[in-house]
C-alpha cells in the first residue's frame, strides 16, 4: 500500500480534459495512491468530484486559488482481509 504523490498538470485544459487526466490517473494508480490535479477550468471539478466518488476514491479540494485550483484525488483504498 505505497503513497505515491503524483501531480496531474491540466492547466489551460477545458472539459473534458481534466477529467478524462483524473480517469486515467485513476485507472493507472495503485490502491492508496494520491494524486493532485491541478486545474483552471472550474466547471471540471463537480464532474472529476462525481467520478472519483463513484469509483471508490476519496477526493478532496485543497485549494481555490485566484487562477486555478487543486484537487486532492486518492485511489480506492485496498479492503482488509
């Protein structure tokens, strides 16, 4: 169950790039791997939120800043045996 932090750079990127970053982040990502993605397009955010949920994940807002935002994603965490 290692960390390991990666950064998603979708900056400048409109919908649906940022999400379809986070799915394949996701889908690349060993359990208990977080990631942040860094973003500009605001509307992305409610849907990459609804995916990651969905898909087992824990996702987290870190930071609004003025020009773009940060979002905390963790893949699903493995189940105790």
């Amino acid at each position: 169950m290692g960390e390991s932090e990666r950064v998603i750079a979708a900056r400048g990127l409109r919908c649906p790039m940022p999400l379809l970053y986070a799915k394949r982040a996701l889908a690349e990502a060993a359990p208990g791997d977080v990631f942040e993605l860094i973003g500009t397009d605001v509307a992305s955010i409610a849907d990459i939120e609804r995916f990651v949920r969905r898909s087992g994940g824990d996702f987290a807002m870190v930071k609004q800043l003025d020009d773009y935002y940060r979002i905390r994603i963790a893949a699903e965490q493995p189940q105790p045996k």
